[in-house]
C-alpha cells in the first residue's frame, strides 16, 4: 500500500474508461498517490452493477462508454440517494462542454478534458473529495436541523439560514435545505428558501428545478412546467427532471405531452424505470380520455385512473384494477390524492379477496391521509381484528390438527401392536403340541 500523501486523498475508488491504457496509467496515478483498493470497469454497465454491490469513496468515469452510455450512468447514480454525495471526477476527450452542463447541477462533480497532465489528474482528484468531504458534514449538520422543523419550523429555517451564511459555498447548503423541507413535507418554506437562491443567482438550475418539484407537490401543475422547461433549456438531459416532467404532464392530464417527456428520458437510458413506468401510465390515460362521450370523467388525473380502475373493479376485473391502480399511484401528486388511490387500490383488493395486500394499501392511505382523508382507518382497524382472528383460526386449527394426527399416529402404533402381539399368538397356536414319538419295544 502507497503512502498517504494527502488526507483527503480518497481510498477506494472506481475507474470507468473503455481506453485500456488510460484505465491502466489513472489506476498506477492514484495507487501511488495513496489509494489503498482502486477497482476498474470498461464499461458503463459493469460500472453501474459495481456502483451498487460495492462501497467507493471516490468514482472516475470516462462520458463516451460502451453498453451504458457515461450520461446514462452519471444520471442512474445520481438518482440514488446513498450515492448523490458519491464525488465524481468525469474525464473526457470531447470539446462540447455543452454535453456538460448536466454537472454544473449537482455536487461533487467535476470535468476534466483529456488529455491531462498527471499533476492535473491528482490535484483535481484530492479537490473534488475534499469537497465531498465538506458536503457530508454540512448534510450532517442540516439533519440535526431538519430533526426540530416538525416543532419549529420557522426557527428551523433561521439556524438554516445561519449555517449557509458561514459556509465558505453557501449555495449549496440552501439547496440541501430546502430540498430536505421538501421531504419534510414543508414545502412552502422550501420554496421561500429556493426563491432566495434564485434572487442571487436566476440561472441556477438546481433550484430551478426544485422549485418545479415543490410546485408539482402543491398541485400547481402549470407553474410547475414553466420551471422544469427552463431548467431542462439550460441544462438538458436530465433523465431524473425528464420523468418529473412526466408526471406533471400525467397530473395536467396531457398524455401526449407525458409520452413525449418519457420517451426523451428513455432515449438517454432505455432501462430506466420510471420513465418506462410512466410511458404505460400515459398510455392508459390516453385509453381512458378517449373512452365515449357519455362517460363519467372526471378533470384530474388521479380522478380519471380512479374512474377506469373503479370501472374495472365494478365488472369483476380485480387484477386490472390493480395493475392500473398501482401504476398510476406513484405518479399522482399530492399527499390527499395519493390517499384516496391508496384507499381504491386496498378497496379492489379487498373485493377481490386478498386480505394482506388490502391491509397494507389501507395503512398507506391512512399513512398519506393524516387528518384530511381518514377513510381508510376504520378498514385498518376492522381488517387488523379479522386478520388476527383468522390468524388464531388459524394457529387453533393447527393445533387441532397436530392433536388430532397425534391421536391417529397412537391410534395407529395401538393398533399395529396389537396385530403384532395378535400374529405370535397365531403363531403359537398353528404350531400346537410338541410330537410325541414311541420308544421301541
């Protein structure tokens, strides 16, 4: 093992370039610059299956990879959330820095052209996880913040503000801050933090785009858009703001537009899930706006997948109520919405005469509704009675049933030693008296 030859030098690191030789001469750099295990990959696919199985500290990728494109795999990592702080170091021939932008949104990111000096490649290297290094602590400190905002959020919000203001790249501190009282489900304090950061800076996308997120969250679809489209404008390619575009189309309940946001997002990874999700979904609301006339619909998206699926369950078709409750759950926006689909899904299921499964969509209504739709509470509560009665049923009727193969198995081992002691004596019986035989006279 090399010497450390810097603290923030990072010691387990990922290498992804399809140049043989390249791969081979970064792996000897970072070796002799103090990297303890540095595992390499030749192309993104075999990357991305490395990224999930094992832990890194540090990940190099070159952008024009085979089977997974870098663009694709960068956005794959960036969707997960133990890896969003992961730092990554992109290394790359082509001049267009326009195919970067997509960098410039997140933390921890960095580009560096070839051809590089080896000074460059390690200095830029122990830059970028120092910076990490920094990120992870701020998180840390925001989290001990976000633990008091359920009980004071607006004095959460102050010790946000003051751990920004000391921060040598505040920016990115109020980005993690208001993306976590998003998560927190306070979203009009995200925003009031989002707007401060757009008032200093009007072309930063990550904000833009968060803003679009918490606007999507509100319901107000149409503001949301405007934002999304002028982040997408100034940086495109973002498979994660793509879907999100999606959803928001799906929840305006424009098919066409949503198809057309999938289809880009899947254009860039054809793997992705949620897009390819959403493209099902879209072609199910687009069946279901141009069902008859006469038919009862609805203006919102979550209203018209109720209406189709509720239709579905009406007729007996449980499985297909099912599969287009469930896909479009996860797209409708709004905690009381959700609520209800939630609420439908364990309803079908329930008809349809699976207990477990109608439980569990009954607690995630409940869990959604909090106060505003409470429903599916009573449902929790009687299913909850009647599958710990079935369970005892259950348990008694094994019991029962254990006792009473008890009872055979002694009847039966009764029985065969009674045949066996039964069988000897037939045996004595049929042999009879010993033959008595005359002497000679």
């Amino acid at each position: 093992m090399a010497n450390r030859l810097d603290p923030d030098m990072p010691t387990k690191i990922l290498v992804v370039d399809d140049d043989h030789l390249q791969n081979n001469q970064m792996v000897s750099l970072l070796l002799e610059n103090g990297a303890s295990v540095v595992d390499t990959a030749f192309d993104g696919a075999t990357g991305w299956e490395l990224c999930l199985s094992r832990e890194y500290d540090f990940l190099i990728i070159d952008w024009k990879l085979p089977l997974l494109s870098g663009l694709a795999l960068f956005n794959r990592i960036r969707g997960v959330d133990r890896l969003m702080g992961l730092p990554i170091l992109v290394v790359s021939g082509l001049v267009q820095r326009m195919d970067f932008r997509l960098l410039q949104e997140f933390p921890c990111t960095k580009l560096l052209e070839k051809p590089f000096t080896h000074a460059a490649f390690i200095r830029e290297t122990v830059k970028l996880r120092s910076e990490a290094i920094w990120y992870a602590k701020n998180t840390e400190k925001i989290d001990e913040i976000m633990a008091t905002v359920s009980a004071d959020p607006d004095g959460a919000s102050k010790s946000l503000r003051s751990l920004a203001a000391a921060s040598p790249n505040p920016q990115p501190v109020v980005l993690l801050a208001a993306r976590k009282m998003r998560e927190a489900e306070h979203i009009e304090q995200a925003i009031v933090l989002l707007k401060e950061i757009l008032e200093l800076d009007r072309g930063c996308v990550p904000a833009i785009s968060e803003l679009g997120r918490c606007l999507h969250l509100l319901g107000r679809y149409d503001e949301a858009l405007q934002f999304l489209r002028r982040a997408d404008s100034l940086s495109p390619a973002n498979v994660e703001r793509l879907s999100l575009m999606g959803e928001v189309e799906l929840n305006n309940t424009d098919a066409s537009a949503a198809t057309s946001r999938f289809n880009e997002a899947l254009k860039i990874d054809k793997e992705n899930r949620r897009a390819r999700q959403g493209l099902r979904v879209a072609g199910t609301l687009s069946e279901m706006m141009h069902r008859p006339a006469g038919m009862h619909i609805k203006d919102t998206f979550a209203s018209l997948m109720n209406t189709m699926a509720v239709n579905l369950a009406h007729s007996g078709e449980y499985s297909s109520a099912v599969a287009k409750y469930e896909e479009s759950f996860h797209f409708i926006a709004g905690k009381e919405a959700s609520a209800r689909v939630a609420f439908n899904v364990g309803l079908a299921y329930l008809r349809w005469g699976k207990m477990r499964e109608s439980y569990d969509w009954f607690v995630e209504s409940a869990k959604r509704g909090k106060g505003k739709f409470t429903k599916a509470e009573s449902y929790v509560e009687k299913l909850t009675f009647q599958m710990k009665a079935a369970a005892d049923a259950a348990a008694a009727a094994k019991a029962a049933a254990s006792a009473a193969k008890s009872a055979a198995d002694a009847a039966a081992a009764a029985a065969e030693e009674e045949k066996r002691k039964a069988a000897e004596a037939a045996k004595k019986t049929d042999a009879g008296p010993a033959p008595q035989h005359e002497q000679p006279k």
